[in-house]
C-alpha cells in the first residue's frame, strides 16, 4: 500500500492504518529502536509508541515524507526510553553514538544554539557530503547502524566506513565552529 493511502486510513480514523503501517514500515523502526536500546522489549514499546503517536498525530498533521517521519518519532522515543534507562545502567548503542559525536557538538559552554539552528547547520554540512559520505554518516549517527551494517548496506568495507566517518566529524567540527559555534 503507498504511503499516501495508508494516512488516508489515519485520517478517516481506520484502524487498519496500524497494521499496514506495521507491515511496511515495522522492519525498519525495529532497527533504528533496537539500534538505540539493545532490547527487543524497549525496542517492542518505542515501536508500539510510534503507531501510538502516529494515530493521535494524523490528522491534523499530514507527514510529508512518512517513512522518514515515522522513524524520527521511533528515534526519539527510543532516545528518551535510553536516557532514561542510562540511570540505571550504563552501556548501549546509544552511548557508543554520541560518544563519537561528543567532539563535534555544539559545547554547553559556547553559544548558545537553538535546536532548530543546529538542525539547519546540520541540513547545510549533509548536503555537502558526498552522496556516500552523506549515506554512512546518517545510517550510523541517525539509524544508529554499527560500522558493519553500514559498511555491509553499501558495500564496501569496515575501514573506509571508519575513515569516512573520522573524515566527517572533524569537517563536521570546523564547519560548527565557522558558523560560530563552539564545539
């Protein structure tokens, strides 16, 4: 079913919307959750919370890319469940990730930087990968894929998926501090 046809189902409150979304879509937001949790029940609960927020959100809203929408609620619920549980114990997916971004991000002591503004520098850096680069550094930092999906997904080995993220941070780091912020 295409995607238009299945929020047209969620706009006319049709329940079947859940389960078509499920089966187009429940592969690929049990990965980025499972990614980001390293638990298949959590990654069970961001998933169900995902068509949860889905259903409430349509309509009003119409998604305009709804894969890439469904994904960034899957991430973010995954996200929160994982600071969450960071109290508890430490370890994860998630903490390896921003481990390795923790050198090119905006520091809390520098100016100031609102998410928005973060998120149009970070649109402007993408775009000016190139299309592989641009590839790695989101299926790693966005779907939260380890070295081996990725360099696996595109064909290509471990050690240029290292380098091209290694490559990608630091430009990623002084393209941030161009713009003014501290990192």
């Amino acid at each position: 079913m295409e995607d238009g046809q299945i929020i047209e189902l969620y706009w006319n409150r049709d329940q079947r919307a859940i389960g078509e979304t499920d089966g187009k879509y429940g592969k690929l937001l049990h990965g980025i959750a499972w990614n980001v949790l390293r638990s298949r029940e959590d990654s069970e609960e961001c998933v169900n919370d995902t068509y949860l927020r889905a259903w409430e959100a349509i309509p009003p809203t119409r998604p305009g890319v709804f894969r890439v929408w469904l994904g960034q609620i899957t991430r973010n619920l995954s996200l929160d469940r994982w600071k969450s549980r960071r109290a508890e114990k430490r370890g994860g997916g998630a903490e390896v990730l921003l481990g390795e971004l923790e050198d090119c991000l905006p520091a809390p002591a520098g100016r100031a930087v609102e998410d928005g503004e973060l998120a149009e520098l970070l649109n402007v850096f993408l775009r000016r990968l190139s299309r592989e680069g641009r590839a790695m550094f989101l299926r790693r930092y966005w779907y939260g894929e380890s070295v081996a999906e990725v360099a696996e997904a595109l064909g290509c080995g471990e050690g240029k998926v290292k380098s091209s993220l290694f490559r990608s941070r630091k430009a990623l780091r002084e393209y941030l501090e161009k713009e003014g912020i501290a990192v």
